[in-house]
C-alpha cells in the first residue's frame, strides 16, 4: 500500500507540474522558434524516445549530398542564473553543435555553408529547467517542458534537470523545410540544490538526440 501511494504521489506531482499522462510536447509549450506546428505528429524517435515531428512526403534524401549544422542558439533567449550560469548555457549549445556534426558526419560530408544539395540542420535548445521541492518547474526559459519537484514530499531525489529542443531540417538549394522535431529530455539529477548545472549534466540528452537525427535520416535514405 505504501509503494502505491508513493506511486499515485509521483504521479500527481508530475501531472500538476509537467503532466503525468503524456511524454509528448504539448501545442501550449511550443517555443515559436519553428514556422509551422500544425504539421507535427506524435511518433516514437530511432530509440523509442517520444517526440513530435513531421517529415515533408515523398522527400527525396538523395539529393543530398552534404549536411550544414548551423550554430544552435537558445530560443528564447534566457537569463543566466546562479543555478544555470552562462558558462553552462553555452556549453550546452556548444557541445549540442558537436553531437549533430558528429553524428551526421557518420551520413553525410559536412559542408561550410548552405547551397544547393546540402541539408541544413537548423537547431534550437528552447528550454533548460532545474527543478525541486516546492520550487518553479523552471529557472531559465519560461517554456520549460519538465519538472520533477517531488523531492520534499517523498526524499527519493534533490534536483532532476530537463531540456528540451526544436530542430528544423532545410533544403539548402531553396531553404523549403523538409522536416521538423520537437522533443524533450531528462539530465542528469543533482545531488541538492545548491550544485550548479553543468554543461555535462545535459550532454547524455544531446548525444541521444544527434544519434537519433542521424538513424532517421538513414532509414529514409534507405525507404
């Protein structure tokens, strides 16, 4: 009976922060850093991972013939804190750049700029949260997509992190979308709430993220 009230607590306490039933971004917490929303659907990513997304049909991938990751950027803009300092804000997009050229490398060459048969990967980090007790679900971005402040009810954690991401995928000869996904992702947890989020704290998210842009784009170069 214990284990099944700790349970429905969780449950409850997710739900009034973040929402308990669904894992999937809602319409409500989209950033505005993409175009268009209305295309996206619920699909699972290459890990099972769940993540909205929309894939232009009939997209023909084998007209490209290089990739061009430009410079994630925050959006929008967030204010540094004492718990998410600027160091750490830039070394999140910094590392975020170098898990999609790595990853997409592995598919394609990289090229130093746009043009015509080049995929642009145009990447956006929209929210950094780090969250516990009774505190705001959210610290840096006021579109934070997850909160775990459950700690002071139940003692099973101090500080969980979260961040979340909304990528558009371009055709460098015409910039037209051909695809688009927004998704979100649990850090690594805090051991109080005085630790300081670190760049490393997200970098497992981001390496999940780039491996799974890169699966996608080789299953629909392989259809």
């Amino acid at each position: 009976m214990k284990l099944k009230s700790l349970a429905v607590s969780l449950c409850l306490a997710s739900l009034a922060l973040s929402g308990c039933a669904s894992k999937y971004v809602q319409p409500e917490q989209y950033s505005g850093f993409l175009k268009d929303y209305s295309a996206l659907k619920e699909e699972k990513s290459p890990s099972g991972a769940p993540v909205m997304r929309w894939i232009q049909p009939g997209v023909d991938s084998s007209r490209f013939t290089s990739v061009y990751v430009e410079p994630s950027q925050f959006y929008p803009q967030p204010q540094p804190t004492e718990k998410i300092p600027a160091s750490t804000l830039q070394g999140i997009t910094q590392y975020y750049d170098q898990a999609l050229q790595t990853q997409l490398s592995k598919a394609l060459p990289l090229a130093s700029a746009p043009g015509p048969g080049v995929l642009v990967v145009r990447p956006a980090i929209t929210a950094v949260s780090a969250s516990t007790q009774g505190l705001q679900p959210y610290e840096v971005i006021p579109i934070a997509l997850v909160a775990a402040g459950v700690s002071a009810a139940t003692g099973i954690r101090d500080q969980d992190t979260s961040i979340a991401t909304e990528a558009a995928f371009l055709d460098g000869g015409n910039n037209q979308v051909v695809a688009e996904v927004v998704r979100k992702g649990a850090g690594a947890e805090l051991e109080n709430s005085s630790q300081v989020m670190q760049p490393a704290d997200a970098r497992a998210v981001l390496d999940g993220w780039a491996a799974d842009m890169l699966k996608s784009f080789q299953t629909l170069k392989s259809n």
